[in-house]
C-alpha cells in the first residue's frame, strides 16, 4: 500500500504538511508541538478528514478504506492506553479489540510470546520506554487487515530513539507501512548515528524528514492487533 499526504492541515492545530509511508518501509516524519503528532496520526489513519489538503491510499481518497488498514498507535489522548492500568489489563483490551480471547490465560500466552510475562502487573505508564512501544505495536498488527502503522511521539517516553526505530525498521522488513511521528530532537540522534543519511533523505520544506528502504513481503505470522482508536 501507498499512503499520501498532501498539504494536509487542521488550521492552527496543524499547518499543511506532506508526508508519505508505504508498505516495507519505515518513514520519518518530524513534527513540534504536543497536540500536532496526535492530529497527523488521526490524518494519516483515517480518523480525521483534514481541512485542507487531501490524504492517498494507491492513488484513491477512500479514508475509509484507510481507516480500516491503519493501525494509530500510541497518540496521546487518542489511542494510547491508561498509565494507570496493568500491563496485563492492556493486552486483554488490544486482544479483545482484535477479535481475539482476552481471558488470563489468553493474555499470558501472549505476555510470554512478547517477552513480558514478567511485567504483567506493571502499569503501563511504568514500563521501560522501549518495552511500552514494542508490545503497543505488535499487539497493533494483529487486527485482522491491518497493513500499516502508524506510530505517534514514541519519544516522548524517553529513552534511546534508536529502539523504537529499530522496531519501525524491524516491522516494515515483514511488510508494513510504517510511519513515525517524532521530535526534531530525536531525529538529530538518529541522523547523527547515520540512521537516516544511510536510508533515505531530507523531506519537504514543511518539516517533513522522511527515510524509505525497500524490505520484503508481510510476514503476519510474527505478531499483531490495534489499541484503542478514535472512531472516524
């Protein structure tokens, strides 16, 4: 799948911004502000119709379609989870939203396939930054149809920007669409270690910085389901 932006914007809340992610690829997109990364995302997943500009899905503006294989995952006040609830709590909603069982021991079987098992009982605002990503995306491509995600300010966690691009990596080389929505500080991290020069160039003079690298089909065996989502 091909997924353009163009000129897309929501007045102040966002100025017109092109972007754009396809399948086997991880994209960058650098964007400032709080509430900018959320209002993209809900662009870029279909769950938002711009006020200006218009959004592709292969050539065709079907946000519906969009809607349906795009996952939005983590944006702040839209699709992420309660810092309050249990790791294991999280998992059963994503499980239960993917049309799969969310029962305890459901979720177990899946904590242990993730590497979590230990961490069941941790709140979700408390696990390590590079954990919280990695389980929220997987647990994202599960839902059945799902071909892209889309990955709002997973920086704003902390940690090292080079563990949730490496996932974004990882997930675009089993065929996904791919798109990161993040600060100019992490991009400075990542360009220093020559994370972007060696894959792809700078964007858009409206702030866009993308990267793009050919990868192989979808290798959907691996993981999947989509967190919780703001209706269209």
């Amino acid at each position: 799948m091909d997924v353009l932006l163009e000129q897309v914007g929501m007045g102040d809340a966002l100025p017109a911004t092109d972007a754009a992610f396809a399948s086997g690829a991880a994209t960058l997109v650098v964007i400032e502000t709080e509430q900018r990364p959320t209002v993209l995302g809900l662009i870029a997943a279909g769950r938002m119709k711009p006020a200006s500009g218009r959004v592709l899905l292969d050539g065709v503006d079907d946000r519906r379609d969009l809607h349906a294989r795009v996952a939005l995952v983590d944006a702040p006040r839209a699709s992420d989870p309660d810092p309050a609830v249990s790791l294991a709590g999280a998992i059963a909603e994503e499980l239960l939203f993917a049309g799969l069982p969310g029962d305890p021991r459901s979720v177990r079987g899946w904590a242990a396939q993730l590497g979590v098992l230990d961490a069941l009982a941790t709140a979700v605002a408390d696990l390590a930054p590079a954990t919280r990503t990695r389980v929220l995306v997987e647990l994202a491509i599960l839902r059945d149809g799902i071909e892209a995600v889309v990955l709002a300010s997973p920086d704003r966690h902390g940690g090292d920007p080079h563990d949730w691009w490496a996932l974004a990596r990882s997930i675009a080389d089993r065929g996904f669409a791919v798109l990161v929505l993040a600060s100019p500080a992490s991009e400075r991290v990542l360009r220093a270690a020559g994370e972007l020069d060696r894959l792809g160039t700078r964007g858009s003079p409206s702030g866009v910085s993308r990267t793009t690298g050919d990868h192989s089909a979808a290798n959907r065996d691996q993981s999947a389901s989509a967190p919780r989502e703001v209706a269209a």
